[in-house]
C-alpha cells in the first residue's frame, strides 16, 4: 500500500476536530496524520496534540490554501505518495475514505474529489448546501472545466486524494481558497485526470470562512493568470 498522509487544515475547530480525528484513527496511524492550526484562537492547537497526532501552528491566520501549502511541504519531505485533504468540520464523511484509497490503487495519475451529491427536492433539509453556495460551485466548476478541458463538477471541494508526483510539479502561488481550484487547473495542464467520488451534501450551518467579495476577485484572477501559464 502507498504511504498516504492525511491533512487537516484547521481554524477554529474545536468543537469538530476531536470526533473527526477519531473516525479517522480506523484508516491511518496517529503518525500519519497532520493538523494544520491556522492561527485559530479556540483549543484547535491543543485538542489535535491531545489526541497524539503531527501537528504545526501558524501564530497567526495566513488562509487555508497556505494551510494545506505547510502540510504539502511536509509530505514531499517525508516521502509520502499520496496527500489525503479533509476538513476539519465535519462535512466529509471520514467512513468513506476507503473509497478514495480503493480509486487510489487503480489510477496513481488521478487527482480524487468528494463530489457532492445535490438533493433538489429536499433544498431545505438542514444537510443540503445552500443555494448562494450551490451556485458559486456550479458557475466555478464550470469556469474550471472550461479551462482545464476536463469535467470537474466539485471544484470546490476539499475532500481530495492528491499524488504526490503531481505536487512536486507544481509550483503552487495561491495562499488562500484559489489554491485549490489553482491545483486542479496545474494538474490538467500536467496531463493528470481529475475523477470523482459521491459523498453525501453534509452541511450543518459551520461558519464559513470564505469572503464572497475578496475570495471571488482572487478566483477570476487566477482565471486570467491561468492562461499565461
């Protein structure tokens, strides 16, 4: 089996991190599994070394793309082959992380995304996405798909399987949420296929942290950078 690492980036999540954490002790080792406190200012930091796993801090919050740029450094040092990325409140089911491992096996050039199933006729059950983020997910995976001339239909999932062979290619610049639909277009330039995985629409009304104004500005601007790649 390949040596996968599993990357959390946290901010403020102590009220999910421990359970999270614990679902995920039945797929991976303690060793093998890294939190990325972005400067939160609850018990994140303190909660993740409880529970025994790697854990790095950054004093102050830098963004989730740099989170998951700290713990990608970290793979490519260790040697690991494969960078498991989940959230760290609670909406992607930890159960189904055997389906990515299974992908895995099968395709080593393939980058593996939790894609939401959407529920149309039961829009307002507490667990489906809201339309304002069911809409920004359409239009910038489509804008994406267009681009990188490749299907994606979740690009803004963080539920994914990355090769570490298609990270060392990359030079990665986002610092923030653009990070990861910037790795989905590098990687199809790149010639890796992006596949999918169904999991559930788990939305339990978390606080986001994403800042419609600012975060769609950065998003149509790595759209216009893309193309002078």
């Amino acid at each position: 089996m390949e040596k996968i690492l599993v990357l959390i980036p946290a901010y403020n999540a102590s009220k999910t991190l421990s359970f999270l954490i614990e679902q995920i002790f039945p797929f991976f080792k303690k060793e093998d599994i890294l939190v990325v406190d972005d400067g939160s200012n609850d018990l994140t930091f303190d909660i993740a070394k409880e529970k025994g796993v790697i854990v790095f801090q950054h004093h102050k919050n830098r963004g989730k793309g740099q989170a998951l740029l700290t713990g990608f450094d970290y793979a490519l040092k260790k040697g690991y082959e494969g960078v498991l990325t989940i959230d760290a409140d609670f909406q992607h089911p930890p159960h189904l992380i055997k389906d990515f491992l299974s992908k895995k096996d099968k395709n080593t050039k393939a980058i593996f995304i939790g894609t939401r199933r959407r529920d149309f006729k039961n829009r307002q059950r507490s667990r489906d996405m809201p339309f304002h983020r069911f809409l920004s997910n359409t239009l910038t995976s489509l804008a994406i798909s267009i681009i990188a001339r490749e299907r994606i239909y979740d690009s803004q999932s963080g539920y994914r399987l990355i090769p570490t062979t298609c990270l060392k290619k990359m030079r990665l610049k986002s610092k923030k949420y653009d990070l990861e639909s910037e790795i989905l277009l590098k990687a199809c330039r790149l010639g890796f296929k992006i596949d999918s995985i169904s999991i559930p629409t788990v939305y339990t009304g978390s606080k986001s942290f994403i800042n419609p104004c600012k975060d769609t500005l950065r998003f149509l601007y790595l759209l216009w950078r893309s193309f002078w790649w």
